[in-house]
C-alpha cells in the first residue's frame, strides 16, 4: 500500500500548505485520513477529487476536519459536472453527534459511523482503533492490508496502552506538537521525549513526525526523537511517501 501526506500542520496550515490529511492507496481503492485546513486543494496534486472512494475522521478539531464542506461541494460539482451519482463514504465516531451529522450531505457523501470496539473494513483496509488521551474525543488508528501495518496516533498526550497498539508496526505517524523541553499534557499532545519512547517501546520499524509546531526548528525535534529511538525518523512534509 502506499501512503502519502497531503497535511501535516498542527493547528492551521503555514501559507500554501495544509493541516492533518493523509492519503492511503491500494488497488486503485483511495482512503483520506483526516480532512483539515488545505487539505482539498492539496489532495489534487495525488488523487482527483472525485476518484477519492472513502474519508475516516480520527476527530472534530478544525485542524482535522474543517474542510469536509469543501470536499463535499467538490464531489456535488463532479458528479454535476459528469453527469454521475458517485458516493463518497464519511466515517466518522459517534462520541460527538452533532459535528458527526457533519459529515453527511446526501446524496452525495454518505456518513458511516464506526464503532471504535469493533474493527472498520474499508476497500482493502482494516482499521483498528485506540481512543486517545485528547480534549475532543479521539481515536489512533492502526491500519492494515494484511502484508503492512501502519498505526497513526492522531492528537493524543503520552499513555502506555500506545505502545501495544503500535507494537512492531512498519510505519508509525505519531504526532510530535512541541519540544522535548515542554510539558504538553494539558493541551493533549506529545513532545519529542514522549514520541521516542512510545516509538522505541512499540519496536516500530519506521517513525514519521506529524502534527508539526509553527515554531522552533523542526530538525531539533528528530534529534530529541533519535536520543530515545534509534530506528528510522522522517519529518513529515508535503507529498513525503511510504509504499510497501
């Protein structure tokens, strides 16, 4: 499968860029994984708009979410435009019924809640889920074809239960919000020291940092990772690959 990173900003997209949305591909079948700020207007440089089959949402921040209305008016222009009745399927959690309903613009994009006990089959995909340590209700997701694991932490701060959830994963999206030096419990993120350890104690094969800050020099943040996980660390940036 392959994965790609149309968004990777915490909180708003630094100028001509986009927050949180990943894009996940195997056998012609395209997921996006969160649809934040930008994150429309990215995903064309990868997949056009009305080929996109299915989004999951890990949560309702705006940094996550705030361009599904934008999506959903792309998908009534194509299928306009084209002459067709492509449906493009919303999953979402239940934990916030109101910004849920959201989701939903009939006929055009159909919501699907799922259930974070049971595991999701999307196109080739099987997703399992984690709720994590956030304000807004949120869950990681551990993602499968059978062959490859990848496991994304969406926002979360530091707890062990992590660790078995990403356990010997080939590809890790954890989000990395501040520096070692900071204390980001209370605003339900990682900093660099609490991202290296959940890495090293998962025994992933791979890390990507996401969820980047709007300050500070970013290299220092894969430093920090590297003083506690000695396996492969990337910073994720604009259309950064993964295929296996």
């Amino acid at each position: 499968m392959k994965f790609t990173v149309v968004g990777y900003w915490h909180g708003y997209p630094e100028a001509g860029e986009a927050s949180s949305g990943y894009l996940l591909e195997k056998d012609g079948f395209r997921l996006l994984i969160d649809c934040g700020s930008g994150v429309v207007s990215h995903l064309q440089k990868y997949c056009p708009l009305d080929q996109l089959d299915a989004l999951i949402v890990s949560h309702y921040h705006h940094d996550h979410f705030s361009d599904i209305g934008v999506l959903q008016y792309a998908r009534l222009v194509h299928n306009a435009w084209k002459g067709e009745e492509k449906k493009l399927i919303a999953y979402g959690h239940l934990h916030n019924k109101e910004k849920y309903n959201l989701l939903s613009y009939e006929p055009h994009v159909t919501a699907i809640p799922y259930n974070p006990a049971k595991v999701l089959n999307v196109g080739p995909f099987s997703i399992s889920f984690l709720q994590t340590k956030h304000p807004e209700p949120c869950f990681a997701m551990k993602i499968t074809d059978g062959n490859t694991t990848i496991v994304y932490t969406a926002d979360t701060s530091y707890f062990q239960e992590l660790h078995q959830f990403a356990l010997d994963s080939d590809l890790l999206i954890a989000e990395c919000t501040f520096y070692e030096h900071q204390d980001p419990t209370a605003a339900g993120h990682m900093n660099s020291r609490d991202v290296g350890i959940l890495a090293k104690n998962a025994n992933a094969k791979q890390l990507l940092l996401t969820h980047l800050p709007h300050f500070g020099d970013h290299n220092e943040l894969t430093k920090q990772v590297m003083s506690y996980y000695d396996g492969q660390t990337e910073l994720a940036k604009t259309g950064w690959t993964f295929e296996k």
